[in-house]
C-alpha cells in the first residue's frame, strides 16, 4: 500500500515527502483511510491544478520533516 511504501521510505529517509491520492471512489468512503497529521492528502476526483498545488506545497515546506 502506500502507506507502507511511506513508512519504508522514511525509515530510509525522513525527510522524504509525499502527496497521497486516494484509490477509492467516494462511493466507496467505507474503507479506513489512515493519514498521517501533516501529511497532503487528495481524495479522488480532483483536478490537475489542485495536484500541481499539492505538489507545490510540499516541496515548498521547509520544516525538517516534510510529508
């Protein structure tokens, strides 16, 4: 899961970031979805330029660990 691949790659390096994009559709809001505080979180649909904003803002987050 992505979840997984986070935790691993931070255990790698903590100061790497992501942006996390749901999988489900939101009919499908049933399934537990686990985000850590601070971390960009997108839910499905949503458009290119609120991706490109996320993305931005991550990169543009200066603490000293960014997710």
């Amino acid at each position: 899961s992505g979840a997984q691949l986070a935790s691993l790659a931070r255990a790698w390096d903590p100061a790497v970031r992501f942006v996390f994009a749901s999988g489900y559709s939101p009919v499908s809001e049933s399934h537990d979805l686990v985000v850590e505080p601070g971390t960009r979180f997108l839910q499905k649909p949503f458009a290119p330029e609120t991706l490109l904003e996320a993305v931005r803002s991550v990169l543009d987050d200066t603490s000293s660990v960014a997710r």
